[in-house]
C-alpha cells in the first residue's frame, strides 16, 4: 500500500503548535505533501526540516509570511522541480515536484482569487499557465499525483452552499469548467470522487473561520489529489480526517494499491 496525504497547514508554525507532527508519526504515511506554509527556510525548526524523520523539501514564497509549499517522503528522491518556469508565481512558492523512481508526486498551491479582483486575474493567469503544463505532465509516460489545495469546488456536491457561491471565487463557472477540462481533456483522475463517486456525507476540507463554519460543517472541498490513470486505478480508500484540526483545511488520506520499489529505474507494481 502508498499512503498519500495532502494537507493546507495554513502556517507550518501554526500547525506545529496544534500537534500536527504527533499525528503525522501515526499515519504510516509514505508522502505527505504541505501547503501555505507561510515561513523561510530559516524559520523551520530541526523536526520541521525532518518531520517523524522523513525527508523533507521546501519551496518558499520570497515573501515573508507568504504561501509556500513542502514535501515529506519516507524516501529520498531521484530529482527536486521547484516551481512551473513562470517568474511570478514560482516567487510565491506554488509548485514542488520530486520523482521517485517513475512516481512523481506534486505539492500544489493554486492561487486564491477570494481577497481582491487582482488576486482572482492572478489566479485566472495561474490556470492558464499551469494548464499546458498538466497536460505535458500527465502524458509524461510517468505515474504522477498532484496533491494540494486546489482552490476551487468543482462540482455542486463540493460545498454546503453552492446556489450562493455561484459568484464567488472558488465556484465560478470559469473555474469549475477549468478543472473540468483537467479531468476530462488531461486525463487526470479525482482520487477521493474515484471512491467517493456521489457522496452525500457532506464531506469537505475547508471551512471558514468565520460564524460557526466548522461547528455546523458549512464547507468546501478544495485540497485534491488528482492521480494520473494508471495510479487511480489503484485507489483503494479515500478519506479526510476531521478528529482533530491542525489547520482551517483538513488532511486528504488517499491510499494506493500500488507497491512500489521507490528507487532509481523502480516501476509501480
């Protein structure tokens, strides 16, 4: 069995403090991939930069405070791709690739277009941008999952109040359309709706902090794990772990059946 988790911590500190890492050295996790860690590397404390002694990669924003994506692996990779060759984003610290044998797996931060109208046409040209790279990564010839806070509910059943949002960034139909297009013209697979096909559990990543969001579950599911097809075919369980909170995501567990020699030249299966 892989174990893939994926989890938005909303500041690695932040989380550190909430217990994250006692949990993390539970879960028998092979990769753990981490988002908005909102800190530098020379903010990261010795288990941050080794956590439950897994290795651990770090693309930072040059921004202070700002955005930030990780890896953890129980297994040192073959090769490390910091960013998507786009100088605008790539200084914010929105994409890390490494490669395990043919198994690469992505820590992704799609832009939020929520804070102001600048920020959701950065988010436009962030799709638009990784939109080709997708493309060429998931005809690769590689198995390949990218995990991460996506930033967008893709469909009705993503989020409690979806008549409401339809204006709203996350759940424009822009939006929505594009991750559709990912899907259907990219050929990549939803690993939690491959388990999950129709769930009616109401079951989201993300809630507000606002009111009383957690209490009464007024979420959206925006942390995926989008799994190239020969890898999704191989999911066996799916689920998002809600007994405690570390963050205002929730950690996306996503198990594979696929045995894997992780070293150099090693195949899945």
């Amino acid at each position: 069995m892989l174990r893939i988790i994926t989890l938005n911590l909303n500041g690695i500190r932040s989380a550190w403090s909430k217990g994250v890492l006692p949990w993390l050295a539970g879960q028998d996790a092979d990769f753990v991939c981490v988002q908005e860690l909102k800190a530098q590397h020379g903010d990261l404390s010795d288990d941050m930069r080794a956590p439950d002694g897994m290795h651990a990669i770090y693309h930072c924003a040059e921004k202070k405070g700002y955005s930030g994506v990780g890896l953890w692996s129980r297994h040192a990779p073959d090769a490390v791709v910091e960013g998507i060759g786009h100088p605008e984003f790539d200084a914010e610290g929105r994409y890390l690739r490494a490669d395990f044998g043919r198994l690469s797996v992505v820590s992704l931060y799609l832009p939020s277009g929520s804070s102001s109208p600048e920020r959701q046409a950065a988010k436009f040209r962030f799709m638009e941008v990784f939109y080709p790279h997708l493309l060429e990564l998931g005809k690769s010839g590689r198995e390949v999952v990218v995990c991460g806070d996506w930033n967008i509910a893709h469909r009705e059943i993503d989020l409690k109040n979806w008549k409401s949002n339809q204006k709203n960034s996350g759940f424009l139909p822009e939006e929505r359309a594009w991750i559709g297009r990912v899907l259907e013209e990219g050929g990549w697979c939803d690993a939690y709706r491959r388990c999950h096909p129709a769930a009616t559990d109401e079951c989201y990543t993300w809630w507000s902090n606002r009111g009383q969001a957690w209490t009464k579950n007024v979420g959206w599911r925006l942390d995926y794990q989008l799994a190239t097809r020969g890898l999704a075919e191989r999911v066996s369980a799916a689920r998002v772990y809600k007994e405690q909170r570390f963050s205002d995501h929730a950690p996306l567990i996503v198990d594979y059946n696929a045995p894997i020699g992780i070293a150099s030249g090693s195949q899945i299966g």
